[in-house]
C-alpha cells in the first residue's frame, strides 16, 4: 500500500513535470505572446546621465515573466490605396453628406466639407477615413447627455449595424469595448464640475498573426437617440511578405535602456519606470505618415511611478526587425 | 341671345359709320386745305388740341381761328396775326415773324402759299426753350399730312414718334439721345401718299455727313433731293432707304433740304410733295465741355464712386473710363473700386457738333481695406524627449507653425492679417517669455495666439534645452487680458484632468487652451498640419481650433495611452482662427464675474 502510494505520487510528479514542460515549450496567445511560465524578476538599475535629453535618473523594474523570444516573424508589407475623389464623394454618400461646396485634395488625404462646415469627411491617402459633425462632436449642445444614451451594448450594435449596413466595417476588425467620453464644465470659481457632454465611444481592435496591432484607430461615436456623430479609421490593408529574424528580447531591452522611456521626461521626473508586461506586436503608423510595411515590435508596457505614486502609464516600442531584415525589406 | 347679336350688329354699324366720317372728313381736309404750317412735337407731348378751346373762344385775340394740325393758327383778314401751340400757348406773332427772318428763307417763303408759317422763328424760339441740340424746320404742304395712314413697317435703325392716330409731321430732337443712335442729328418722319417716309442727317464719329432718306411710296417720279438747290440725288424705288454723303459739299446750317415728289398717277394720287428742311443745328451749337465730379473720391476698397456730368454743351453721350478698365456709357454712372490704387478718371462728352475729353489724373484714391492686426507667437524648446527619434521637432514644430500663420490674411475675412509677434527656438537663456515679469510686446503675453512646444507638467511649463531648466507656473502667465486669447501647449500634462481646476484661474479673457492630458509627444508635420487645418490650406478645410487641434494628434499620434485635452471659455468653443471664421467676441461670464469653463480630454489613438 505504502509502494503504491509512493509510485503514484511518483507519477503525479512525472505527469506534472512533463506538463509543465509542453507548456513551457508552447507559444502563449496575444497579448503575452511568447511569455513563459518561468517568471523573471529582472530589475534594471538606476539609469543617469543624457538618456533622455536631460538630467534624468530612474530605475526601471521589471515585473513581467520573461517573454519567449522567436527568431522570425511574419511580416506585412502595407498596400497602399488608391483613393479618388469619387471614392471620397462615395464616402461622404454613406454620411448623407450630398451638398458640398468642394473637395480639396492635397498629398495625404481628400476632404469634403459641407457648405456650412459644420460636417466633414476625409479619405486619407495612406488608408483612412474620418466623419465628423461638429456641432455634435465634443460640443455640449443638450442632444449628446447621459439620458439620451443608448446602453453600452446598444451602442457596441449601433456602431457596428451602421458600419456594417456601409460597407465601413473592414474583416478582421474586432470589437474593443466603449469608453464614454464627456466634457467637463465649470465655474471659475467653484469647484463643481459637472458632465455637460457626453457620447460613447465604440472602439475596434486588430489582430494580425495572432498579435496585436498597435496603433490601430478606428472607433465611432454614438451620441444621443444613437446618432453617429464621429468616426475615425485607420485601418491599412497589408500582404504577407514572409518570416524575417526578428531581435531577440534581451537585445530590445538593452535597446530601451539606451533609448529610455518617454515619459520619464519632463518636470514630473519619475523615479521609477515598472514594466509590467512584455510581449511582441506590430505597430501601424499614424494615418498621416506612409508605411512601408507593418512593423514588428517589442511592446514594454508599464507606469511611471514617483515616490511609488503612478504619474501615468507607460508604453514604449521597441522595433523588433533586425537591421538586416529592414534592409532586405526596403530593397 | 338674339337681343344681344341685335345689339352689337347696331353697335358694329355705328362704328362703321364713324369711321366712315372721319375718312371722308380727312379726304375732305386733303382736298380743301392747302395751307402750310410748322409743326414742332417732341416725344414727351402728348397730342392734344384741349388748349385751343380758350383761344378759339377769343375772338379778340384770335378772330378767325384755324385749327391746322396741332397748331392754332389767327388770321385777320387771311393774314396770319398769330400761332399757338396745341397747349395754348403763344408760340409767335406776325411781329415775331418779322425778326430775325433773312431774306433767303423770306425769299423761299414767298415762293410758297399764303399763309406759310416762317419757320425760322420757330427756330430761335426752340432754341432758346426746350430744345437746345439739333434743330430742324419743317415745312410741308398740309394736304400731304392729313390725308393718310401709317401703314409700312418702321425702317430699320429708325424710331418711330407718336402713334399711329398722329398722321402730322413731327420730329424727335430728343431721338438721337441713346447710345446706339449717339450720332443721328435728326429723324423726321412724315407720312406721303398715306405711307411712312422719313429724313435723317446723320454724323458719325469720323467726320463723315450723310443723309438717309426712306420713302414710302415714291410717287410715280423719282424723288429729288436737293441741298441748296443743288440735286445731290434721286430715290427711284417705293418702300426703300437711301443715304446721301454731303461730306463733300460745302453746306451750313442755315442750308435746306429739299425733297420733291412730283407727278401723279391713278395709284399713287396727284400732287407732289415738297420738303425743306434745315439740316443742322443752330448756330450756337458746338462742342460740349466735359467736366464731371465723383463721390467719395477717397476710402478703403470696394470703394462705391458716383460720378456725376457737370459738362456744359448740352452732350448727348457719354464715354467715362475710370482707370481701372472700368467704362460706361451713362451720364451719371457708379463705379465701385476693389483694388487700392490711385485711379485717373476721363469722360468724354459727346453732342452733334462735336466731342471733348477731360481726364482727372490720379482722381480717386482707393486704400486697402482697413485691416484688423493679429499676432502669432511661438516657441520651441528643443530636445523634446529623449526618446523620441528626432530631437530637432522641439523646433520644427513651432517654426513651422509660425511662419504659416504669420502673414497670413483670412479666407473669409481678408480684413483680418496675422503678423508675428515673435519666435524663439531652442532658447538656452531660459527666458521666461510668457511671464509677466517681461512685458516686451514681442513675447506671449502679447500675441493672440500662442504656442509653446516644450516641457510641461500639470501646472506650467518649462523653459531650456533642459529639464532642469526655468520653470514657470500657470500663475505667473499672462494671458487673457487683451491679447492671447488662444493658446496651444504641445508639452505633456498641461491640461491634467486632475488639475483641471487650476487652469481655470487663467481664464480672464482666454478663450481656448489647448494642450495634453497626458504624456504627449512630438511627430512630423504636427506644426504644419496644425496651422494647415486653422487655416484650411492644402487638402485641409479651415477648421476650428479646437477640432484643428484634436484632428492634428488624431491623424500623427498612434499611441493609446496619449490623451490631448481643451479647455474653453464659453461660448468660445466652436472659434476659429480670426480672418478663417467666426469668432466669439469675448468669453461670457457665469455669474458673479465669473466665467463658464468646460474641460474635455480625448484619445488619439485607442486600440
């Protein structure tokens, strides 16, 4: 009986030893792409001198398990639109925009404006599209309050029906969640402040190889009786180009130590930067820049901390392509 | 029913009859009246004979009273004693036929019937009343006027006096006023053999002469023109016009016009028709003096500039230029100035005898609209962030941002001008350009519009190259006041949620700030994009500040965790940039001297 018990306990032991070593040997899922079990507790020390422009000096911790570190990694070359002023006049169709004075096109997008201005399309050259309705948007006006919301799941299907029912809604867009915007008003001199306009904002995320892109904008915004008065995109269309070397995890965090963080400048000076997560993505361009392809990157995510009192978060890129993958990539 | 067509088939019938009558009547006064007489309308008359009642009842003053035409003509003893106009008014009496008569036309006058009106008389008299241009006399056998009635077509080019009750002679001095017929001294209409014929001198510009004449029916004869006598030609067709050049012959304006239709036949019915007519002005007529005064002669563009004719020498047209390729044709004309400039004015003034120009140099003087002055400041502090790819944005963005408002005047009010207050980049002295401590008008406190791109924290700014460098709080800045009344921080944490309440204490007379609720960062372009959107260059539309500034993180920050922020003075919210838009004159107060604030943080990115 004591035999048995001893050879079970044995085989309980080898069962969760091998376990644990599948899973170790497994990639995780996005976020935490490449995590492991293996928790690291590495902790970088204070940092002086002309790291970040000035006089700083903080200490990064690290509180994240250490991140598995593949060598390659698929990589998207972004394919650039070709967007005409009908497109942007088909654009402005789906906002019941018909009565514009003009369409102004320059190098980065295409505009067209209501006579009155008051709303607005743009077709961005580098892939994006943007409405707004000013008097709605960011504009106490006695539609857009609290009341005259629809529920945050009413709106997740008003946002999506809308963009849907336009052909707005792109594959592989995924539902992010709402925020609620508002604006605050106040009297100089009282210190009571109260909500004088609000809308929810519908966000969309994106997924590419099962890694997030960061940067990706495209949200609506749902104001009073469900009206639509804001959309944002910027939501580029890419191809496979194949794998490429990527830096390893422990060279992108020597990057980040000579780079520095961010928000570790300015007169707040934090004395501590955490990181806090750790885990590979791809980061798109802002609309307004080109893109030659989608970039690979090492996502330190974390807060700035003084006195162990957050200042705010902190997240900082650090591009994952080796030099030589980049260059093959440009030629 | 049957009443009804009895009734009007009585009433056709009297109709028929009176007219009828007055056929026979008028054939009966072509038959039986064989006095001349002149006649003189102009377009303004209406052909009336109610004046002749009072006359025609003194038989003291008018014993023997004829009606001929649109004229009463006395006789005492089958002499003429006087003639009144169809007003009743005295046109002249057997003394005034006396003076000023020369012996050509008495001469002529004798060689015609009894009791011809002496036509120059008639001259004088119009030259001196109403008629002061071209002055014709005319003459014509009365048979030959009140025998008819219009029936042709009016020649092209000619105008037609009167209507068509009027069978007399007449002539329109005043016909020759517009400006296509600018040059036409004189039309004279005149019915033959119960069709419209017609006499016109004509000058043109050149200097050449002419006389065109349209006939109806010619008469069985050629017509037969002479000028003094001397046959200058024949019209041998019916319903024709034809012109005569006189410029070589040496006429004066006392010289006659003569038109003589002769013969008869069963057609066209007997007699002849003889026409004299003077064919120029009087001898007082000469060539205008041109003159003429503006008003307002001065002022910003447009400027509305009325002119008016003070020529003397009665011109009949007018040809202004006013110096900026402007023309016009009217006597009085308006003219409105757009461009600033000095401007030299001319009119021509134009009559029969002739034409002179007067031109006014440097006339009118149009100034520039009065412009509205704004100003932009701007400063930089280089080394943004440490960690941001390209260190030299801390400049680039003021200095683009800057130099595309500076000089710039608005789309919508191109009163309104931007003009820059100053720039400073990279300023390593760490001066404190926005304190009141510096009271140069070159810094902030000074501009309208303000922008500082640098370090910040939730309670001001910070000035240098380093981080350590001078700081200065919110308290110690001065907006508001007359000037900034917009301002943009692209420095982190100006506008935190959290001290939201602190800013609201720079608000005496600020309308919008703009700035980041969080961490913000730098990129490419921002400054040029920001001023582009202000102002609606490039493929942007002007748009409002704040919506300008939202746009301008939206479209170049890709960073979730980087929230931009606004605060306004109601009802500032919805400004533009001056000259780009509306604006709102002053930020309203609350209540109890204070203002409203509204304070809103937004995402550039959210993923």
């Amino acid at each position: 009986m004591k035999k048995d018990y001893v050879i079970g306990l044995c085989l309980i032991l080898v069962i969760a030893g091998i376990s644990g070593f599948v899973l170790w040997l497994q990639p995780s899922s996005n976020p935490q792409k490449g995590l492991t079990n293996d928790s690291l507790q590495e902790q970088f020390q204070s940092i002086s001198g002309e790291v970040a422009g000035g006089s700083l000096s903080y200490k990064i911790e690290v509180n994240t398990k250490k991140p598995n570190s593949p060598e390659k990694i698929e990589v998207y070359k972004t394919v650039q639109p070709k967007v005409t002023k009908t497109d942007a006049i088909a654009l402005a169709q789906k906002f019941n925009i018909t009565d514009f004075a003009d369409i102004k096109e320059g190098d980065e997008k295409i505009t067209i404006s209501t006579k009155d201005m008051r709303k607005r399309v743009m077709l961005f050259k580098n892939g994006g599209k943007y409405y707004v309705d000013y008097d709605r948007s960011d504009t106490p006006n006695g539609i857009d309050i609290a009341e005259n919301l629809p529920s945050d799941e009413e709106a997740k299907k008003i946002a999506t029906l809308f963009l849907k029912e336009r052909g707005l809604l792109p594959d592989g867009a995924k539902m992010g969640g709402v925020t609620h915007e508002k604006a605050y008003k106040s009297n100089k001199s009282s210190e009571l402040k109260t909500v004088v306009w609000e809308d929810i904002l519908v966000y969309y995320t994106r997924e590419l190889n099962g890694m997030k892109v960061e940067g990706t904008q495209f949200e609506v915004e749902v104001g009073g009786h469900g009206d639509i008065i804001r959309f944002f995109s910027n939501w580029k269309e890419y191809e496979s180009v194949g794998e490429y070397p990527i830096k390893t995890r422990d060279s992108s965090v020597e990057t980040l130590k000579q780079k520095g963080i961010s928000a570790a400048a300015g007169p707040d000076k934090p004395d501590t930067i955490t990181i806090d997560e750790i885990y590979l993505a791809y980061e798109t361009n802002a609309v307004a820049y080109k893109e030659e392809y989608l970039e690979p990157v090492w996502v330190f995510k974390g807060e700035a901390l003084k006195n162990r009192t957050s200042l705010g978060p902190v997240k900082e890129f650090v591009p994952a392509l080796t030099d030589a993958s980049k260059k093959s990539l440009s030629t | 029913m049957e009443h009804m067509i009895t009734r009007l088939s009585l009433f056709r019938g009297i109709i028929a009859l009176l007219i009828v009558t007055c056929i026979m009547s008028a054939v009966s006064a072509a038959n039986t009246t064989n006095a001349t007489y002149f006649s003189e309308i102009t377009s303004k008359d209406k052909l009336s004979t109610t004046g002749f009642e009072a006359i025609q009842q003194n038989q003291t003053e008018c014993p023997s009273p004829t009606i001929t035409g649109r004229l009463l003509i006395c006789r005492s003893n089958e002499s003429v004693i006087a003639v009144y106009d169809r007003h009743g008014r005295k046109i002249f009496t057997a003394e005034d036929l006396k003076k000023g008569a020369s012996e050509n036309v008495l001469s002529q006058f004798s060689t015609h019937v009894n009791e011809r009106v002496y036509g120059s008389n008639l001259v004088e008299r119009a030259i001196n009343g109403q008629f002061d241009q071209v002055k014709i006399t005319f003459e014509q056998y009365l048979s030959y006027i009140e025998t008819g009635y219009w029936d042709p077509p009016t020649p092209a080019g000619w105008a037609f006096i009167g209507d068509e009750e009027d069978t007399s002679m007449y002539w329109e001095p005043d016909d020759w006023s517009s400006g296509s017929h600018s040059d036409y001294h004189a039309a004279v209409f005149f019915s033959h053999y119960g069709h419209r014929s017609g006499i016109q001198t004509t000058l043109d510009a050149s200097g050449g002469q002419y006389i065109r004449i349209a006939v109806g029916p010619k008469g069985d004869n050629p017509l037969e023109i002479f000028l003094d006598d001397i046959l200058i030609g024949n019209i041998t067709d019916n319903f024709s016009i034809q012109q005569f050049d006189i410029s070589s012959r040496s006429w004066t304006t006392t010289s006659i016009l003569k038109i003589v239709a002769a013969g008869g036949s069963e057609e066209w019915g007997t007699g002849s028709l003889v026409e004299n007519i003077s064919l120029m002005a009087s001898d007082s007529l000469s060539d205008p003096v041109s003159m003429f005064d503006g008003n307002p002669l001065f002022g910003n563009a447009p400027l509305n500039v009325s002119f008016t004719d003070t020529s003397t020498g009665s011109p009949t047209s007018w040809n202004w230029s006013f110096g900026d390729g402007g023309i016009s044709t009217l006597q009085n004309p308006s003219h409105v100035y757009t461009m600033a400039g000095t401007y030299t004015v001319s009119l021509t003034a134009m009559n029969a005898a002739g034409s002179n120009t007067t031109v006014r140099s440097g006339y009118v003087n149009v100034t520039a609209p009065a412009q509205t002055a704004f100003y932009v400041y701007a400063e930089g502090v280089g080394m943004y962030h440490g960690t941001q790819n390209d260190l030299s944005l801390g400049n680039q963005t003021p200095g683009h941002f800057y130099n595309l408002i500076n000089g710039q005047c608005g789309s919508v009010d191109t009163e309104k001008c931007w003009y820059g207050r100053g720039i400073y980049l990279d300023d390593n002295a760490g001066s404190v350009h926005w304190s009141a401590a510096e009271q140069a008008s070159s810094y902030a406190d000074n501009a309208d519009f303000s922008v500082f791109v640098g370090h910040g924290w939730n309670n001001g700014i910070v000035f240098g190259t380093q981080n350590s460098a001078l700081e200065l709080s919110r308290s110690n800045m001065q907006f508001g006041g007359n000037r900034a009344k917009w301002v943009t921080f692209f420095a982190c944490d100006v506008l935190n949620q959290s001290s939201q309440s602190n800013w609201e204490s720079v608000f005496n007379g600020v309308h919008i700030v703009n700035g980041f609720d969080t961490h913000g960062l730098l990129y490419e372009g921002q400054g040029i994009k920001y001023a582009q959107k202000l102002t609606g260059d490039g493929a942007e539309d002007r748009t409002a500040i704040r919506d300008a500034w939202r746009e301008t993180l939206q479209e170049t920050i890709n960073k979730e965790y980087i929230k931009g922020a606004y605060m306004w003075a109601n009802p500032c919210g919805s400004d533009y940039l001056p000259g780009f838009g509306d604006y709102c004159s002053a930020p309203t107060k609350g209540g109890q001297g204070d203002y409203d604030i509204t304070w809103r943080n937004f995402n550039c990115t959210i993923s």
